[in-house]
C-alpha cells in the first residue's frame, strides 16, 4: 500500500490527468481493493470501540456505582442514549462536512478523537471514578467525533464504486465490517475483562487509534487524487461467484460519438452548472430518501438493541437451566454478529440478482420477526437452540441494516435526479444513517426501562418497530414489483 498523497484541495475535481486504459487497469484495481480493506478495518474499529459497553453492563450493574441497584440498569440504558443521541444529532452536520472537508484528514482525525474518548472510558477505572456526569459527558464525546466515520468511509467507497453495476453485492460484503467489529469489539473486550473492566476499553481505544494513523498516512480518498479518472478507463469490481476480478469499460470513446455536439454541448453545460455538494434539504427531498430513512429509523432500533444489550440479555436468562459467566456471554453474543455478516452479503446479492432494494430489504423484516419470536420462545431450552436461532436473527435483523446504509445510499446519492453528482453522496448517506442513528438511540434506552417489567416486553418492542419499518418500504416495494411486472409484457 503506497502512503496516500495530499489532495489539491479539499474537494479535488474529477478530472485532470486522464490515463490511458489499458496501462492504468491493474492501478485502479490495486487502489480500489486498497480502499476497500482501509476503509472496511477502519469502521469495523468504530464498531469494535463501540463494543466494550455491552460487554462490562453486567459487571457494572453488579459492584460499580452508580451503575448499582434498583436503578442500575435505567443508568445504564442512559449511558446508551448518551452515545446514540450525541452521534445521531452529529450525524447530520457530519455528512454536510464530508461532502466539503479532506477525507483522508476527517477520517483519521475522527479515528484518533474516537481513541481518546474510549480510553478516558477505560481511565474511569483506574481513577475510581464513580460520577455519572464523567460517564455521559465520555459518552457524548465518543458519539460526536465517531459521526464523522460513516459518511466518510461511504463517500470515499462510493468515489471508487459508484459506477459498480454489482454495488449490492460488493458494498454488502463491505458493509460486513459492521459485524466484524462488533465481533473483534466483543473478543477483545471480553478476553481482558477479567484483569479489569477498564482494559475492556483501553485495548480497542489503541486499536482505532493505530488505524486513524494508517488511514492518515496510506488512504486516497478519490481517484482523481492519484491522478486517475474512473469515468474514462476501466471500472474494477468482483464477480459474484469467486471474487474473481472484472474489468468493465465504463466509458469507451465510441460511445461518445453516438451524441451529436448538441447533445454533448448541452451535457457539459448541465454539468458544469453543478455545485459542489448538495443542501441539506435538498438532500432530503430527494426521491426514496425519507421512506429509507425511516424505516432504517426501526431497523437501526432492533439492530443497535441487540448490540447493546445481548450479552446482558445472555447473562441473565438461563441457558438450559444454567447461568453463563461475564466473559461467556460476551463470546457468544458474537453469534448474532456472525449471522448478520451473512445477512448483509446475501441482502447485498439477492437485491443484484433481482434489481430491487426494497422488495429484498422488505423479505428480510419480514422474515426476522418469526426469527426473534423463535429465539425468545426456544433459545433457552439448549445452547444448539440458542446458536442457532440467535444466527437465525442475526442474520435476518442485520440484512437490511446493512443493504440500506451501503448500497441503498450510494444508489440514493449518485441517483439520476441529481444527474450523477457525487458530492451528494455523503450528505445522502448522514441522512439515511442520521435517522437511523435516532432510532439506534432510543432502542437501548428503552430497553433499560422496559426490561424492568420482564423481556418478553422487549421483545414484544423489537417486533413492533420491525413492522413499522416495513410500512415505510410499503411504497418503493410496490413500484418496484409494478415495475418488474411491467418490464415482462
């Protein structure tokens, strides 16, 4: 991997040098799978920073005030809320500063704050603190700086991607990194939690922090910073059996003859009058964007309920008749992230293989409610039960999670109503994750109060809140099967 090399300005333009094809194919393919593993152990470190809370609430619960107690378990839903609230409500302006700031730089700066903020967690510890207000106040601060990640690593994906007649399927295998930090976020918490809950934190503070490092150093945000020009030489993507590479001509010169100067005149024109990035509301009014953005809204609720409270939920209900250890719960709650790293590859290819987001995305809600009632009703009779149907809706909650906030947003943001201007992307995809990230919110603080009154209320929440989602794609769903039914006469 070559260091990446300071851009002009903080939004370079797209064209300048423009290489010959055939000498630059194996370049772009290099830089495009570059960006890809950069970006994709990027976020999947926010997400293992993110982790450690899930991870210690039983052990804070149990003997760390004022986490202790009757009203243990409300301050520790809080302590969520801190996080969720403070990244949904910083996600709007983040996805506005993406589409204008370097990348390269918002990205490790966030990275590196992101560090600092999960260590002072970690130091909370060592210090003996036991004040609320430090608890939030860290909370907060990790939620603001951690905004910054998702519409920059989507952004940069999509400079990179945007043309990829297979994007479902190469941003759901992307998108797995979500899972996967979940995973690693869960193994390294639980495997030094016994020497002390603040290590849980500290070891994927320095983690992310050595990342934010590397992508300072080594990320190229945008083709047109290494002196490449997608959009007249070859597209590189991954075919959807072996992860085979194939080269796609996206603009051949003979294509450009079929336009008569007119035609060419008047595009350049239309182009040329472009702004450099989008408004925020314009953004919003966008086709699709709301009906996604809600329901995202629901399904961000199910799916960030389970990341913050599933080992907790494991720790406290017995599986066959037996009580799991801290560190047990924690290394099993990883099933569920396991599913869902198959549920967002095969929601990426099936909406491929069919040409439609919506009806995929609505597939899976549907099917993830059986999937929870299964796991609530017969999880406990046997950990083979438990396995399973924990991967069962993990896999079923996380599908769409992961198609809406990838390749549904780079769909969005790239759309013909903004004709092609990429500088949108970002601003689309904080939206999308913004609202999402409200809702990621308000699950696990409602969990804290409703579990109080037992979990088959939780439950009973998490069902609700999916078929609210699904209401939402109702619309899009419906012109999308209109549309194929059209197509066959």
């Amino acid at each position: 991997m070559e260091p990446a090399a300071a851009p002009a300005s903080p939004a370079p333009p797209h064209g300048g040098h423009t290489p010959t094809v055939g000498g630059n194919a194996r370049a772009v393919r290099r830089r495009q799978y570059a960006v890809l593993a950069l970006t994709f152990a990027a976020y999947a470190a926010f997400h293992a920073s993110r982790k450690p809370p899930s991870i210690v609430k039983a052990v804070l619960s149990a003997d760390w005030a004022p986490f202790t107690g009757p009203e243990g378990t409300h301050r520790l839903g809080e302590l969520d809320v801190a996080f969720l609230a403070a990244y949904a409500a910083a996600m709007f302006a983040a996805g506005h500063l993406a589409d204008r700031a370097d990348l390269r730089l918002l990205l490790g700066a966030a990275m590196l704050a992101s560090g600092a903020a999960s260590a002072a967690l970690g130091a909370a510890y060592f210090l003996g603190v036991h004040g609320l207000p430090f608890f939030l106040a860290a909370q907060v601060a990790s939620g603001v700086v951690q905004s910054a990640g998702w519409p920059c690593v989507v952004a940069v994906v999509g400079n990179w991607f945007g043309h990829a007649s297979r994007r479902g399927t190469i941003m759901g295998v992307w998108n797995s990194h979500t899972s996967v930090g979940n995973i690693a976020g869960s193994v390294l918490a639980a495997a030094v939690l016994e020497f002390g809950w603040g290590w849980s934190f500290l070891v994927p503070a320095f983690v992310i922090a050595a990342l934010g490092v590397l992508v300072l150093v080594f990320l190229v945000a945008h083709p047109s910073d290494a002196g490449l020009d997608l959009d007249s030489m070859m597209e590189v993507e991954m075919n959807g059996d072996g992860g085979e590479e194939v080269e796609l001509l996206v603009e051949d010169k003979k294509e450009a003859e079929v336009h008569d100067d007119d035609e060419l005149e008047l595009e350049m024109e239309m182009r040329s009058q472009l702004p450099t990035a989008i408004g925020f509301l314009e953004a919003w009014r966008l086709p699709g964007v709301a009906e996604y953005a809600f329901c995202l809204f629901f399904s961000k609720l199910v799916a960030y309920t389970f990341l913050y409270w599933l080992p907790f939920y494991i720790r406290n209900n017995a599986v066959a008749g037996q009580f799991l250890s801290h560190k047990a719960s924690g290394i099993l709650s990883i099933v569920f992230d396991i599913g869902g790293v198959l549920g967002g590859i095969s929601a990426g290819f099936l909406s491929d293989a069919i040409g439609a987001r919506a009806i995929t995305s609505a597939l899976f809600l549907l099917l993830s409610i059986p999937a929870l009632i299964l796991y609530r009703t017969f999880g406990s009779i046997s950990m083979c039960h438990n396995i399973g149907l924990m991967f069962l809706s993990g896999y079923f909650v996380n599908g769409p999670y992961s198609l809406i906030t990838t390749a549904v947003a780079t769909d969005l943001g790239t759309q013909d109503a903004i004709k092609g201007n990429s500088r949108a992307l970002a601003t689309v995809s904080a939206i999308i994750d913004g609202t999402g990230s409200v809702g990621a919110a308000l699950g696990p603080l409602l969990t804290g109060y409703i579990s109080t009154r037992g979990w088959n209320s939780v439950f009973f929440m998490l069902i609700v809140s999916i078929s609210l989602a699904l209401v939402f794609l109702i619309r899009i769903a419906r012109d999308e099967i209109a549309a194929k039914i059209g197509a066959r006469r």
